[in-house]
C-alpha cells in the first residue's frame, strides 16, 4: 500500500514537470516556494516536506542490498556497470509493485543473459524495490532536481563587466542597493534577480508571485485622456482595454479601447535588464554571479 | 474538383461495413474541406483549419453574439462509467495540477452532435442548444491529465485515448463503451493526450511521457477491434538506418521522440504526415551523441504499412525539449510558378520550415523571431546547427526561448485564400542548469529557470519565402507579455479567428491581423477553434477553460 500512494505521488509531481512542456500558457498551481533542495541520496519528499514519500531506513536498506548483491554487475547506484543493465531504466522494475514483481524475477533470474537467480528474503526484495522506486521518482520528478555549485565565474571579471560593458553600475552599487546582496540571496535566486528582478522564479514555469500592484517593478502604462495622462501599474493591455493600478490614489482604473485609442505609452523601469537579456554571454553571466555573491 | 473524384475513389476503396447508409459518419467527408461537419481533428485530413464558409465574414463578422455555452459537467452521477481504476481518482497527476478543467480537444461536428473531451471524459453536446445528450466518464489508474486532444470518429464510433493510456471505443448516439485496450504504461510515465485520427480502416495514435527515457512510437489500430495494425517506434531499432545517429542500440531505445500530437494526411500519397518529440534525456545530452533520429523529426508513414517514407528533422540532438510535434499542414501551391505539394510547419525551436511532401525534401527555413541565441545558423539542409555552447551548464546557460519554445500544441491555420500561415509565437528567456553530470544521465537531467516572457505576437507567414508578412503584438501586463500560441481558423469569410492572449476570443481580419470583433471570455481560448454550417446557420465554436462557447449572427 504504502508503494502505491507513492507511485500516485509520484504521478503527482512528473505531472508537474510536464504541465510546461506541453501547454506555456497555463501556468499550473505552484509549488512551494522555496522547497528546501535535497542531497542526491536524501528520501524523496512531497507536499513541502511534511511526509516521506519513501521511508528513509528502507531506501537506506534497500541502497546497502544493491551494493552488496546487485552493484557488482549494476554498478553501485544501479545505473549500469559491467555487463549488467540500468536497474532504473528496466521496464521490470518500472512496472514493479511492492517488489512483487521484481521478487518473481529474482527468484528465477535470466540465466541466458548470466544473470543469476537470488534467493532474498521478502522484506530484503520489498528494500530493494523501495530504493529503486525512491531513484526512479528522483528521476522523473525534475521539480526537485538539484542546482549544483553555480558560482564557478571570476568575481573580479564580473566586477569589471558590472561596471563597464554591462551597464549595471548607471543604476547600482555594491556600496549602496547591492550592499551585502550576496548575503541576503542563495547563488541561484540571486543569478535569477540579476537577469530580471520581477517576480520569484519558479521552477520550469512563468514567474510566481508578481503583481503589478504590489511590485515597483511592474512594467507602467500611461493613457493619453483628453483631461490629461494617466499613469500606473499595468494590470493588462489587449486592443480592447487597459487596465492598470494608480498606487497614488491607491485605485484601479480601466479603460475601453478601440483603434488604438486611447493611445498608451509603456515603460518599463527594468528594460536596461530586458536589453541585457539579448546581451548577455554565459560567461559575462557567471562572473558577475561571482560578483554579486562576493557582496556579503 | 480534383478534391471530390479523390473522395469517390477512397469511398469506392472502403470496406463495406463503413458504407452502411444509416452510419452517422460518411467518410468521405474527412477528406472535403469542411462544410456542415467537422468529421476529424482539424476538420479534414489537410491540418490547414480553413473552412470554406463564408456566412459570417469581415462586414458583419461585428454582430457575432453568443448562441450558448456548455460547462463541463465532471460528475459520476447520471454518466456512462467505465474504466479500470478506483472508485475516487487516485492522488496526484490530476487536472487541478494543470490550472483545472481545460477543453483542449477540438470538438468534432457530425450530425448535429458535437463530441469533445477532456483527460478521463467524453461529451456529446447538441449543437443547436448546447444542451448535453451524453457524458462518458473514466475511472482512471492515474497519469498526467495535462490535456486531451479529442475523439476520431468512423461510422457509429467514437475513440479516445486516457491519461492512464487506454484506447477507448464509444457508440457516439449513446456513449456506451465498445471496449478499451491499453496501449501503454502508466508506471513508466507514459500518458496520451493525442486525438486518434482515422483514416479508412486505420485509427492512428500516439504515446506521449518523456520523464523516464522510454521509447516512443505510433502505432495503427483496426476500428472495430482495436487490434494493433503496426506499430512504428520513433527511434531505430538495432541495424536500421538512422542507428547511426546514436551511440548505441541502448541510447536510441531508450530515446524518448514521443508523437504526442494528431498528424495530417494525403489521400493521394497515402502518407500520414505528423511530428515527433524531443530526444531523451531531455536537456543532457551527454550519453546520445548524434543526431538523435528521428526525434525532433517530421515523418512521413505509408499509411497501410506503417513504413516511413520519408523523414526530415528539424532540430538535430535537441537539447532544449522542443519536440517537433506541431501540426504539419499540407498546402497545395505554387514555389517558382510551379504547382507543389508542400508541408508547412511552425516549429517549436523557434523556425518555419517547408517541404516537398512527396518526398521530404527542404525548401526554405526561416527563424519566426529575433531573440533565438541556441544555434550555430542552417546547414544547408536548412537544419539548425546544433550549438554545444548552449547546451544545460551546471553554472546555468541563459537560452532563448524557454523550453516551451517559440510555439506550441496549439493548432496554427493557413488559408489557401490569403496565402497565409498563421500561428501565435512568444520570446522568452530561461536558464537551464545540469544536474545530472553523470555520464549516463536520467530523465531531463537538467533544472530550467524561467526568467523572462518578453513579447507575444499573431503571425501571419507568406508560405512561399517563410518571411513574415503580419505580425500583431499580442496582450502585455506589468510583468511583461501574455499569451502566445494559441488554436487558430481561418475562413473563406476573410476572417482568422483566436486569441489576443489576455482573455478575448477575436475574429481579425486574415489579411491583415486587424481585431474586427471580440467576445471577452476572460480566459484564453485553450482549444482549436471550429466552424460548421447547421440548419442554414454558421456557428463557430472555441472552448476556453471548463467551457465550451458557440457563437453565430443573430
């Protein structure tokens, strides 16, 4: 039981990863923010981190069994080794519930393959199983994937290209906005603020946690009325209204549009970064990461 | 002309049971630009969403008004049940993860009868009053419910594909089940979403699941036993050509190319034309060096046999998941004054590409926007070059676009009579980190961060140069740009009907992407558009969300 509401966990989350790689323009329920990132080897949690998905001790288990009996042949994180197959890519173990199917197999083996039969006990093919299953759903839930040690770039290139090439020092200061910046944000989050500092980022979709009536960064509008301009926040322009937020008067206003009238003149308090975007070598961006986490 | 003497021909060809006057589906209709039907996915095999209709047109296209709407209903009570899953839906994987109830199948129009789905339900919908006549619902053991594309239909019968990778056979007056085959596994992250498509005696599917590097493949089955025909798998078997564009036997099967998406068809070169997925891993490529066919590829299959005939692929060894699955529309026209069979695709990767669909030999290639940096320029093959530079880094690699790409699932249009390819495109930015340094990565292997959304457009593409001859900006709010692909048709009626991606259904002029009229449905179009003719009445139908809305002249 227990492996089958991890397999529909597991649904759960690859579910997740493929919201975006079929359709942009819906952006799914978000997950939380800042789930905490997990060792490679950790027992895979959900739902922010309340329950194990996998028992911890089993998987612990299960991993010990696959070095001692399996990783001679299957290579010790059951990826493939000397002449024997990726366990986790193997439709037996894929299809496998509760080691049911993979305990049937090992009692019998492939001897015409030289793959021999192995007599475990149950709770031994059911440890197996759960470490397997814990891999697997490592690989297929790419939400929680782990972002390496990105901070790789050269600070002082980075320092070089903020206050030159890349512009950044018309607006900002280590010495004033960017004071201990390094300190307040994870590398990628501030890698991540560096590019565009609108919204969160949020794993493989479209920012979270914007709002133009909230965020000073908001990208701003102004319609030309005949008793004057008005400006504020974007909230959305289409061909046929405008609607932005006037934080002054703390209202929002909106406007029927037709034949581009009213006429509306966009700004964008962040287009140095927007240019930036189409600007930007990987290099540049890695060294003026180191930069920006040298600021603590 | 030359249109009806091909239909009588494949009439004549049917078996007899398909020819029984009191069928509700004639089938020689799939093959006619629809009228009063819309017999298949995109309302005829050619994938081009033009309908000759031209009741409702650019003067008076202004009095469009609402004819009815129809919520989905989701509950068991008073539906046709089947499946093989629990009584409550297992947790996870479900619609509430992909923003709720979206209608992403194009309904199809037969008889008076609209038949639409969505993951794990079928309806047929009056469509005079948008009244419902029956819901069939699925019990399902799980899967992805990011979407369905819709029903095939042949005689009396519906199909469908389920989350949990069932072929499902339906009687459309009824909704009674036939019977169900699973055609692949849940446990290994398979999911279908695509629209079966029927062509004589053929139901056409494909697989869809890139989390857990399993292979891709389309198969064909008999309509009235759902047996397997044949079976094609997307990468190549050990010894068969384009094996050489692996490494190994193992990368190739185990390479993903899922063809997730409902193709097109030729009557007359009998080739199901469609378009596959993106390679697995997805985004490290480290263990798949090599071309990687025939993911990223559009295909050309005889329809009988299943043999490809052809192949061309659009972006060699993806590494940024940008299947090549987009609709393939067929156009018979004109390339240097000289009358052609041609196959028009938008692809995700950023490019238009054209096509001799005799053959799969490259035309023209041209980038649909300015902000692509992955690629190192075409080879001369009109290929884009694959750029290693930009490939997932561990410090992160800054590409545009996303990995959703520059376009999508929506189905673009072309109109024979503007000469136009339209298809709704985004800029945007990501940065994609590699996690998985293992020389034998797993799954995608790499995190994405998505940055930026930077512009959206409708753009209208003359078919001959691949040059853009339109290009209409699309919604903006205070965090940058809405919308982007997006299900469009166009009309005799000079009109081209989607979206304007913050929340209105528009008719624009297709000569010139002028917004002529708009319902405010506040909510995107999530579905191709359709248009048919009913008791002497054009209505046009599009869904948004959880509803399906019907508009005519009043």
């Amino acid at each position: 039981m227990r492996l089958t509401s991890a397999t529909s966990a597991a649904a759960v989350l690859a579910a997740a990863l493929h919201a975006h790689a079929q359709h942009p323009p819906v952006p799914p329920p978000a997950p939380p923010e800042q789930r905490p990132a997990a060792p490679a080897n950790a027992p895979v949690r959900v739902g922010g981190g309340e329950r194990p998905l996998f028992d911890p001790a089993a998987v612990e288990r299960g991993r010990e069994i696959l070095v001692a009996r399996c990783g001679f042949c299957h290579g010790t994180n059951g990826r493939g080794g000397a002449g024997g197959s990726d366990l986790t890519r193997s439709p037996i173990v894929q299809e496998d519930e509760g080691g049911r199917q993979l305990g049937a197999f090992l009692k019998v083996g492939r001897p015409e393959k030289s793959m021999p039969k192995f007599d475990l006990p149950d709770q031994e093919v059911a440890d197996l199983a759960t470490f397997l299953h814990a891999t697997i759903h490592a690989v297929s839930n790419r939400r929680d994937y782990q972002i390496l040690d990105i901070v790789v770039g050269d600070p002082k290139a980075g320092a070089a290209f903020f206050q030159g090439a890349g512009g950044c020092a018309g607006c900002h200061s280590a010495e004033r906005d960017l004071k201990g910046v390094g300190a307040k944000y994870e590398p990628v989050a501030l890698q991540q603020r560096m590019l565009l500092p609108r919204g969160g980022p949020r794993p493989g979709a479209p920012r979270r946690g914007f709002s133009p009536y909230t965020d000073p960064n908001a990208v701003k509008a102004t319609v030309a009325l005949a008793e004057g301009p008005v400006t504020g926040a974007l909230v959305r322009l289409t061909d046929f209204d405008v609607t932005l937020y006037d934080p002054a008067a703390e209202q929002m206003r909106s406007f029927l549009r037709k034949d581009g009238q009213p006429a509306v003149t966009l700004s964008d308090p962040l287009q140095a970064h927007v240019d930036l975007l189409r600007r930007w070598t990987d290099k540049d961006m890695h060294d003026v990461t180191a930069y920006l986490v040298s600021l603590k | 002309m030359r249109k009806q003497t091909l239909a009588l021909s494949l009439a004549l060809a049917l078996p007899a049971a398909a020819l029984l006057a009191n069928d509700l589906l004639d089938p020689a209709l799939l093959t006619r630009p629809p009228v009063d039907s819309w017999p298949t996915h995109h309302g005829d095999y050619s994938g081009r969403r033009f309908s000759p209709l031209k009741q409702i047109d650019a003067a008076n296209v202004k009095n469009l008004s609402l004819a009815w709407v129809y919520r989905a209903n989701t509950s068991q009570a008073g539906a046709v049940v089947g499946g093989e899953g629990p009584d409550t839906p297992p947790g996870g994987g479900g619609m509430a993860m992909f923003g709720g109830l979206q209608i992403k199948s194009t309904p199809l129009l037969v008889n008076g009868v609209l038949y639409f789905t969505a993951p794990d339900h079928v309806w047929a919908v009056d469509a005079r009053t948008g009244r419902e006549l029956w819901h069939y619902y699925w019990r399902t053991k799980g899967g992805i419910h990011i979407g369905n594309r819709g029903v095939g239909m042949y005689g009396n019968w519906l199909y469908f594909l389920t989350p949990d990778n069932y072929f499902v056979s339906l009687e459309a007056a009824t909704g009674k089940e036939r019977w169900h085959h699973e055609i692949a596994s849940v446990r290994r992250e398979y999911f279908s979403t695509a629209a079966p498509i029927v062509v004589r005696n053929h139901v056409i599917l494909g697989v869809g699941g890139d989390s857990l590097d399993v292979p891709g493949w389309l198969e064909s089955r008999d309509p009235v036993t759902g047996e397997v025909q044949w079976k094609w798998y997307t990468t190549p078997r050990k010894g068969e050509p384009g094996a050489e564009s692996w490494p190994d036997e193992y990368s190739a099967a185990h390479g993903g190319g899922m063809p997730w998406l409902p193709g097109t068809y030729d009557p007359e070169t009998n080739l199901y034309y469609f378009g596959t997925g993106n390679p697995n891993p997805v985004l490290a490529g480290q263990s798949r060096a090599g071309d990687n066919l025939y993911t990223c590829s559009i295909v050309a299959l005889d329809v009988d046999t299943g043999k490809k005939a052809w192949h061309y692929q659009a972006t060699p060894h993806d590494t940024h998941d940008w299947d090549a699955a987009q609709v393939p529309i067929l156009i018979d026209g004109e390339i240097g004054g000289k009358p052609r069979k041609l196959i028009a695709q938008a692809n995700r990767n950023g490019h238009f590409f054209l096509l001799d669909r005799t053959n799969g030999r490259h035309i023209l290639t041209e980038p649909m926007v300015e902000t692509l940096n992955w690629h190192q320029g075409l080879n001369r093959n009109g290929q884009p070059v694959w750029n290693p530079a930009k490939d997932a880094s561990v410090p992160g690699t800054l590409v545009m676009p996303t990995t959703d790409g520059v376009t999508n699932w929506p189905p673009p249009s072309f109109s024979p009579d503007t000469g136009l390819f339209y298809v709704g495109t985004v800029e945007s930015a990501s940065v994609f980190y590699l996690t998985d340094t293992d020389p034998r990565p797993q799954g995608w292997g790499a995190a994405e961060r998505r940055v930026a959304s930077l512009n959206s457009s409708l753009k209208a593409i003359d078919y001959r140069t691949g040059k853009v001859r339109w290009s209409r900006p699309l919604a903006r709010h205070g965090g940058g740009a809405a919308g982007g692909p997006m299900g469009l048709l166009s009309t005799a009626g000079g009109l081209l009907f989607g979206n304007d991606g913050g929340g209105n259904f528009v008719a624009y002029d297709a000569a010139t992407g002028q917004p002529l009229w708009r319902a405010g449905l506040a909510t995107n179009t999530t579905n191709g558009p359709q248009t048919f003719l009913l008791d002497g009445r054009q209505y046009v139908v599009v869904g948004a969300g959880d509803s399906l809305y019907a508009f005519s002249l009043q």
